[in-house]
C-alpha cells in the first residue's frame, strides 16, 4: 500500500467487457490480485446457472475457488462472454477464480505472487 492508501497489490474494477478483459490481463502480468465487481443484477442468474438445481427457497450465496473452468462456466451469461477471452491466458498462467455473490465479484489471482524478473541476454 502507498501513503495514500491505495493497495498496489489489487486492482479492483467494474465489469467493462472488453476493457475489463485486458485489464484483468495487464494486472495479473504484474501479478496483482484482481477484482471485477459485476452489476449487483448479474446474482440471480449467475446463482442459477451455476446452481440450478437448487432449491427455491435456498439462500442465494455465491463462494466458489477455481480456475479456467469456473470463468468458462460464468461466460456462458449473456453479458459476460468476453470472459472467455480470459480462459487460455488463466490455463497457461495457472491462475486462480473466485466467484463470491450477493454483490458480484470475480477474483483473480495468479499462484505465483512474485513480480517477473527479466534477465537481459
């Protein structure tokens, strides 16, 4: 964190599609942690999708951890299939997802926390 209190470790953003898509890159190139936060009317249809057989009177609560195949299950929501632009990049850096709603947020973040170090040749 700097002296203005800004975590430069995480990024945190509102879906944006596209341009939530290369961000989310950009900042997992720097291994930070990410944070997409989904328009609160994404819950409902997120929740059934990824739980649709649940019951109705279920607490609608979102808390699941994994990788490429949790946002390749996410970006079949009409609205969020530019996620799926994500799922090479997350199978080849190993990066982990979690999905929390009410609320909606995607977290991601790479297993390797440490910055790259490029050696010169």
């Amino acid at each position: 964190m700097d002296e203005s209190g800004i975590d430069l470790g995480r990024v945190r953003m509102k879906w944006r599609g596209a341009e939530s898509v290369a961000e989310t890159k950009r900042a997992l190139r720097e291994h930070r942690r990410v944070e997409v936060e989904l328009p609160a009317d994404y819950h409902h249809t997120l929740f059934r999708h990824i739980r649709p057989a649940a019951p109705r009177n279920e607490p609608e609560q979102i808390d699941l951890s994994g990788g490429s195949e949790l946002i390749e299950s996410i970006a079949e929501i009409r609205g969020l299939e530019r996620l799926a632009d994500l799922i090479p990049w997350l199978r080849d850096t190993g990066a982990t997802v979690e999905l929390v709603s009410p609320m909606p947020v995607i977290t991601f973040e790479r297993r390797d926390r440490r910055p790259e170090h490029h050696h010169p040749k």
